[in-house]
C-alpha cells in the first residue's frame, strides 16, 4: 500500500504509461483524472473522488496544443509542474503521465475526432476546432491509461457532455464521473485562468457567479421564462461597469442535453456563461435542478 510520502510514478513514454497499468493486478480498479496541470482544489476534487471509485489513480498533465487557436493563450499557460507534483503526492496518486507534445502528437500525425453535435454550439462556435483537440487527446489519453473510470468537471459543462457523447457514440470501454465545480470563498469558479486575474479582475469576475445565481434565485422564484432569465444574467454581468465584466461570448439558457436554445425551461435546462475580464477568459454554469448546485 502506498503511503503519503510515496511519489507518484512519473511517465513519460505512452508506451510505459499502458505498460503500467497492464501490470496492475487485474483486480485493481483505475481511474484517470485529465487536467493540464496547474493544479487547484477543483482538480483535487476529481482525484479525491477517483479514489473513492478506484484502487489506484492516474492523473494526467499535459497541455494539449490541437485544443487552442493561434490567438489563444497556449504559451502562457500556467505550468507550475514541481507544485502539482507535490500537490498529486500529497494525493496519493499512483502515477502521473506527462508527455511532451512530441509523444502525443509525433511527425506524421494526422488522425483526428470530428466532435458530436453536442459540441456544435456555444464553445464549438466561439472556439472553431477546440472540441476537435479535446476528443482527439482525450481519446488518446484513454487508450494510453486504459482506465475503467475517468473523472470530469462540471465546470466544464460542454467539454463533459462532449465527452459523455464521444464515449457514447464510439463504444468506448469506460465509465465517466462529473463533479460538481469546485468554487472558492466569494463564489469564484476555481480555473487555472484565475491565476492571470489581477486584484481587481478577480473582483469583476465575481459578478459571473452572481449572474448564474440570480438566474438560479428568479428560476426558484417560479420564472421559466428563458428570455426572463437572460435578461438578469446579463444585467448582473454589468459588462462594461466599474464592476462587471469587459465582454461576453454567450450568457444563456439552453437544454442541458442538447445544448440547443429553449424558449422555456422544463425538463432539464443550464445557464452557461463565457466572459472575458481583462485579457482573461472565463467560463462558468449553473444547471437548473435539484440535484446539483
Ligand atoms: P483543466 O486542467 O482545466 O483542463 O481541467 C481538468 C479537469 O478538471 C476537467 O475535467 C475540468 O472540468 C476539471 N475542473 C477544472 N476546474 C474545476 C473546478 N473548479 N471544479 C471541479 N472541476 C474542475
């Protein structure tokens, strides 16, 4: 058994990652929790739940290049590795697989997955071929850590109902588990973008929770209205004020499935923002039921 000053084992080389598990006793469960690095309570979150679900746990860091454009912020990415080390021993995760964007993606690759409807809209419209990356790697990093369990955020609404569907669609061996976000003291979504925040932006960017719980407090108060609720997400996110956010990519109201519009809530529906403060780009939701939130 491990103890808590075990390291993980740390990997490299595809090849020695699946050989890893392949060496497990068969009757070990794994579980993979994905993240690209810089790490916080949201990603320890998903390896605390790993562990409940698993006999060993693999985490995987690894920025994936084929999930950002040109523009985005792919250099800059935080990547505090020896924290995040510390953070995943401390875990007692069994191994940690970090490739180089070399081992993922060697000359000659050409291979990828065209993303289900579900990832058409919203981040699909706002961010053209960053679902295509994330499939493609998250598949990858399936084959490579066949796991019988992988654990997803919430936070990242769209990017798990993705995933659910490609998992779905294409018969793939392994089960999936979505936790709740994880949020720090004001109601901030914790991100590895918040680290980009200045003083003053972290304070703005507290007017997107306030946005999903207005929506959340006027659909408690009986409003079904899509347009209604909208309207109180946008005037909470007070773009342009001394308060609120610089810009917003969506704030809306969709059907939690499809991610399509609604005019009106019934069956399941989630409020799902994209705003920008400062050069930051963030992304939060709420989804309309009793279970979560
Ligand atoms: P990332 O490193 O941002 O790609 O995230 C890796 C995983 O951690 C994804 O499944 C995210 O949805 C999840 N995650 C990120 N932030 C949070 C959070 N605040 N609470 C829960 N899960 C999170």
């Amino acid at each position: 058994m491990q103890t808590e000053i075990d390291s993980p084992a740390v990997i490299t080389a595809p090849a020695a990652a699946r050989r890893w598990v392949a060496l497990r006793s068969p009757s070990r469960r794994v579980a993979v929790v994905p993240t690209m690095g810089a790490l916080h309570e949201g990603h320890l979150a998903l390896v605390r739940r790993a562990h409940e679900l698993a006999d060993d746990v693999v985490v995987t860091i690894f920025v994936n290049p084929t999930q950002f454009a040109p523009h985005e912020d792919l250099s800059r990415y935080p990547r505090p590795i020896d924290d995040d080390l510390r953070m995943l021993r401390r875990e007692r995760v069994a191994m940690v697989f970090m490739p180089s964007i070399e081992a993922i993606y060697p000359a000659g690759f050409s291979t990828f997955i065209e993303p289900p409807a579900v990832g058409v809209p919203l981040e699909g419209e706002r961010r053209p071929g960053h679902f295509r990356g994330v499939c493609t790697v998250v598949l990858k990093l399936f084959q490579i850590v066949p796991a019988h369990v992988a654990i997803f955020g919430q936070k990242d609404f769209q990017q798990a109902c993705v995933i659910q569907a490609m998992v779905r669609d294409l018969d793939l061996a392994i089960t999936l588990d979505i936790m709740p976000t994880v949020r720090e003291a004001g109601g901030l979504a914790m991100s590895s973008r918040n680290r980009y925040l200045t003083e003053t932006e972290r304070g703005r960017a507290l007017s997107i929770n306030q946005s999903l719980t207005a929506a959340a407090n006027l659909y408690s108060s009986g409003q079904r209205q899509v347009r209604a609720l909208e309207a109180v997400m946008h005037e909470k996110l007070a773009i342009g004020s001394p308060g609120g956010v610089d810009s917003i990519d969506y704030a809306c109201v969709v059907n939690a499935e499809t991610l399509l519009p609604i005019e009106t809530v019934d069956d399941s529906a989630a409020a799902l923002i994209a705003a920008r403060v400062g050069n930051t780009r963030l992304i939060d939701n709420h989804v309309f039921s009793n279970l979560t939130r």
